[in-house]
C-alpha cells in the first residue's frame, strides 16, 4: 500500500463525510441564521428559542435524506471493500 493510495482513501473518506454531514449543517445554519434574524428584529434573546427549530429541523433533514446517506455510505464501504485485493498487491 503506498502513500498514493493512503492519501487518496483519506480524500474519499473526508469528501463523503463533507456529503453526508452537509444536509445537517447546511439545514442549522439556515434555521440558526433565520431564528437569529427574528431575535434582532424582535429583541427576544431567549436560548431555547433557537435550539427547538434547529433540533426539529435537523430531524427532518435526516428523515428527508436519510435513505440517500445510507446509500451512499453502504456504497463507499463496498468500493472500499472491493479496493482491498488491490491494496494489498
């Protein structure tokens, strides 16, 4: 196995996880981004007040893809597994 194929799994394995954790992130930051916007406007500084949205969106977004992140996963790890005879020549 040489350092090639070393750093070009690490790259895979960093770009698949950036996939699947982006319907999480990107749904917070929408949701954190739009709650704060009604706190300025309103002047209401209340904690749970952003945390309840997130928590419910986040949630959503994971029924939402869900299927499509497990497919990608279960995908990534037969690749990998398909990879190993020619890894270790």
């Amino acid at each position: 196995m040489t350092d090639t194929q070393i750093i070009h799994i690490a790259l895979q394995v960093m770009l698949v996880s950036a996939k699947l954790a982006a319907p999480a992130l990107v749904t917070s930051l929408v949701i954190g981004f739009a709650v704060s916007l009604f706190q300025s406007a309103t002047q209401i500084q209340e904690f749970t007040l952003s945390f309840v949205p997130k928590a419910v969106g986040v949630g959503v977004a994971l029924l939402v893809c869900g299927h499509w992140m497990l497919t990608t996963m279960v995908g990534f790890t037969q690749e990998l597994f398909t990879q190993i005879p020619n890894l270790l020549k």
